[in-house]
C-alpha cells in the first residue's frame, strides 16, 4: 500500500503527467492547419514528452541523442508558433464579468497544492524541496480540472489555451536543461580549476583586500559561465575561499560560516547578470512576453552590481 | 596553461560570441558542450569505463525535467486567462488605493522571502508572476497613470514592469532561501566547508545571512520606487 502511495506521489508521476501534457500539445500542433511548422514543431514537442516520460528508463545515450534531434529541429528554425488568431479581448472581457472573482480558485489551487504537499512530506520526514515539487505538479492537474468546472470549458480548450503559452515560448523551455548538461561538460573537463587557477595567477597572496576581491569576482564570474552559482560554489571554495583566505589566517567557525555563505550569495548576482540562467532570465522573459529577450537582466543588472560591491566589502570588513 | 586548457576554454569563447551575434541559444550551447567536452578528449559515447559526451547531454539533461515541470500548470493558467483571469486581477489591484506598481513587487519579494524561511523553493515565474503578480502590477499602473484599461498603457512601461515583476521574483527567490537551513544552498555550502575540513555550524550560516537578505530588500526597494517614479512622470508628461 504504502508503495502505491509514493509510486504515485513521487517525481517520476509528476514527470509521466507532464510528459502526457507535452504529447497533447504535439499532437494538436500536428493536427493544427494553421501551423506554418506543424510537423517539426509537433515532432520537437513530442520528443521532449517522451523525454519525460521515459527519461528514467531510457539508456542516457538515447536521450543524448533525442536532444540533438530537438536542437536540430530548433536549429532550422522550424520550433515555431501557430499562426491562429487570439479569441477577441471582448470574451474575457464578459467571462470576468460573469464569472467574477471565482477566476481566481483553480490558479490559487497551484500554490496552495505546492504547500499542501512540501507540509506533508515535512510530517513524514522526506525532503521538502521534493514535496514542493510533486505539489506543483498535481497542483497544475487539480487546477486544470477546477478551472474546466468552473468555466465550463472542454479538456480540449484547455490544452489548446496551454499550448498556445507553450509555444510562443518554444524552445527557451528546454534551455535550462540544456545548460545543466554544459554546466555538467565543463565540470568534466575542468573548467571551474582553469578559472580558479587564473584568479589566482593575477592575484597577490599578501593582500587581504585583493584575495577577498578574487573570490568574489570569480565566484561571480564563473557563475555567470555555468548560470548556477551551486556549480561555482565548491569550485571557488576548494580553488580560492579555503585554502588561500581561510586556512592561512585560521579563520574560527563563526568566521569561515560568514566568510562561506556570502560566496554562495556573491554568486547569486552573477546568476542575475547571466543569460545562461536561463530558467531565472530568458524563460520568464518568453513567459512575460517581454520584447526584449534579456529585459529582464538589464533590469537586475543595477541591482546585481550594487549588491555584489556590498558583499566584497561586507567580507572584508568582517574577516579583517 | 596548456593548448588543451586553452581549447577547453573554447566552449565559454563561443557561448560569449554565439549569445553576442544572438545565434540560436540551444545550438550555441550544445557547440559549446561538444568543443570543451572534445578538447577535454572525452569519447562520445560511454566505453571503457569512461562517461561519453553525448550519456553526459542525456543524464543531465533527464535529472533535471524539475526545472520544466512548470509545463504541467500552463492548461490551467492558460484557460483562467481566456476566462477573464488578468482582467480580475486588474480590477482587483485598482480598488486597493495603496497599490502601485512598485509596492506589489516589494510585497511581492517580501511574500517570496518568507518562503524561503519556511523552507519552500520553487520558481514563482509561472504559478505567481504571469498569473497574478503582472496583471495587478499593470492594473496598478493603469490607475497611476488614470488609463482606462491595462490595454491603453504605453509600452515601456508595461516592458519595465515586465522586467521588475520577474526580477522581484529572483531577488526574493534567491536571497531568501538561505534563510532555512533545510534549503538547498545553504546544505551545500555545509557538506562543502565540512568536506574541505574546515568547522562551521549550519545556524550560522542562516544568522550571516540576514544582513544580505536585508539590503537586497532594501536595493530592491530603491529600485522599484523609482519605477513608480517613472511611471508617475510618464503620467505627468501625457
């Protein structure tokens, strides 16, 4: 019994049910006259549902290569979006009108099902980030049927309206996990050691000032290479943090945390500076709408270099 | 360094040159992975005990469908805006006399931090900000500048407050979640420290945090007021 429950209630269900969401939208892409690319653009779409659905069972190499068929299709430029026209502005206009705030109950399912569910796997003792995750996915299920009730609207309707999202997305969605596996690739080929070493070639050792300045501008750096600061951490930490600040001047427990912790968050601006962020920046740019593609950076980017500039300081005051 | 360092840096020289002349991102990406992965003389494909480039590409690219999920939520969010979702939002925002288009992002940041102390990570992008978040940000704009729809507003400001809605999301996101100690970021910085041999208590890592958390709420804050500013003096111009 209680395997049943966590078959159901783990990460490979949540990845099955998006995988039969992203076939759907395949094949209504394949089945869309009005597509100018329907073939290539239901066949990108279609790969990555299989991707999620057989994702734990398919040898690596495979999906290896089912992502370079995807980036082909996308390289071509033939990953594009329908070319059907919007339903008028006026239908909303009278469904907000009729259906009032209720409009709001199915999207609130989302956040309160991603709670819910990071609550009980809390009680349970498992990992809460996980939770979450499992939550979001049955959150979006729960919503979709909630929202089908309420506004009487048919299975097919709401795909179509998900698909349309989807698609004036396109291929930034799979971007993020793209950059995972170059993030996996340079770490491989170590990458993180030849920019650590670099830091230090420049850098005087005798220099509290300039040694804190190295760590911060290469965490920073090197997460704006990967768009992870949790890839640049252990990099910068075991290349720069530990050995050439922290251990030389036998640095206390207090010291090293605080030391520790503001590297991680010297990165954090790096990832506000870098399209290769792309889940945090160029997705949610597509997402938006917005015009510009890197929008969203240019607006971070004030913030990103105040707040780095506070980090150095902050570090060196503190250590010194 | 080596020639062959100097090649396994060619994969960052062609993200850098390939995102500069706005080339195909996944193409550029994936040249990437397979100059550096190649200059490292890592195999193609698995063998000999060593792991290929192209297992590597699959692996990573299958451990993290997580980052994806969010497409699982797309029906439900895109059928509640054909219902009129936006528009309820906007009109919602414009009863409420103290919302502005910046406010909500400080509010909204605050909301996110909050997650973060609870110990809850996830991407607010497509289950708060396009739903909810953005429509009251330009209903709220809509009543600062008196337009008669969200429709009416002029473009740039409805393309900063697209900006600011999605960098609120990031700053609260990313400053927030070290506030718990069973997040992610702040367990890594503890396996990390205690791997290099070097003793920290996980509390303090949370406790020196607070200061950076407090200023990106405040830089924030700067940020968005002067949002609000511009969105007054465009009002003002018009």
């Amino acid at each position: 019994m209680t395997k049943i429950v966590e078959a159901v209630f783990s990460l490979d269900a949540v990845y099955a049910l998006t995988g039969a969401v992203l076939v759907v939208f395949a094949v209504l892409t394949i089945r869309d006259r009005e597509h100018p690319r329907r073939l290539a653009t239901g066949l990108f779409w279609l790969l990555l549902g299989a991707i999620f659905l057989f994702g734990s069972l398919m040898p690596y190499w495979v999906t290896g290569l089912l992502v370079l068929v995807m980036v082909a299709l996308d390289g071509a430029g033939r990953v594009t979006r329908s070319s059907k026209t919007e339903d008028a502005p006026q239908f909303a206009a009278n469904e907000a009108r009729r259906l009032g705030d209720r409009i709001f109950l199915p999207v609130l399912f989302i956040p309160i099902a991603t709670f819910a569910a990071a609550g009980v796997f809390l009680m349970l003792g498992r990992d809460v980030g996980r939770g979450a995750l499992v939550g979001l996915g049955f959150g979006g299920a729960a919503a979709l049927l909630a929202g089908m009730r309420l506004t009487g609207a048919s299975l097919h309707r709401a795909m179509q309206a998900g698909r349309r999202i989807n698609e004036t997305m396109g291929s930034v969605n799979i971007l993020p996990q793209l950059l995972a596996s170059l993030g996996v690739v340079f770490t491989a080929a170590g990458v993180g050691q030849l920019i650590a070493s670099g830091v230090v070639a420049i850098v005087p050792a005798d220099n509290l000032f300039l040694m804190v300045l190295a760590n911060c501008f290469g965490m920073a750096l090197f997460t704006i290479v990967m768009g992870n600061s949790f890839a640049a951490f252990p990099v910068i930490v075991t290349g720069v943090l530990v050995p050439l600040i922290l251990k030389p001047m036998g640095a206390d427990p207090a010291t090293s945390a605080m030391a520790a912790i503001l590297t991680l968050t010297a990165g954090s601006s790096g990832t506000l500076m870098t399209p290769m962020a792309a889940n945090f920046n160029i997705v949610p740019a597509a997402l938006l709408d917005l015009r510009d593609q890197y929008g969203v950076i240019k607006f971070q980017l004030p913030f990103a270099l105040t707040i780095w500039s506070l980090h150095v300081v902050l570090m060196w005051l503190l250590i010194r | 360094m080596t020639l062959q360092d100097w090649l396994k840096l060619g994969g960052i020289a062609i993200v850098v040159v390939g995102l500069a002349l706005r080339l195909r991102t996944t193409i550029v990406v994936v040249a990437a992975a397979f100059a550096t992965g190649l200059a490292a003389g890592l195999p193609l494909f698995s063998g000999d005990g060593r792991t290929g480039l192209i297992d590597m590409l699959g692996k990573a690219f299958a451990d993290n469908r997580l980052v994806t999920l969010f497409i699982i939520t797309l029906p439900a969010i895109g059928l509640a805006e054909k219902h009129g979702l936006q528009i309820r939002a906007g009109e919602f925002i414009r009863k409420l006399r103290a919302a502005t288009a910046g406010r909500l992002q400080i509010t909204y940041q605050l909301f996110r931090i909050v997650h973060g102390v609870i110990g809850i990570r996830l991407n607010g992008h497509p289950s708060f900000v396009r739903p909810l978040v953005y429509p009251m940000s330009i209903g709220a704009a809509a009543k600062q500048m008196r337009a008669k729809n969200p429709e009416s507003l002029p473009s740039e400001v409805s393309e900063s407050i697209k900006a600011a809605a999605a960098a609120g999301e990031n700053y609260g996101n990313f400053y927030g979640q070290n506030l718990s100690p069973v997040q992610a970021g702040v367990l890594l910085v503890y396996g990390t420290m205690l791997g290099l041999g070097v003793e920290i208590r996980l509390w303090d890592l949370v406790i020196y945090t607070t200061p950076i958390v407090a200023f990106s709420v405040l830089i924030a804050a700067v940020q968005f007021l002067r949002l609000d500013r511009r969105i007054r003096s465009r009002c003002a111009k018009s």
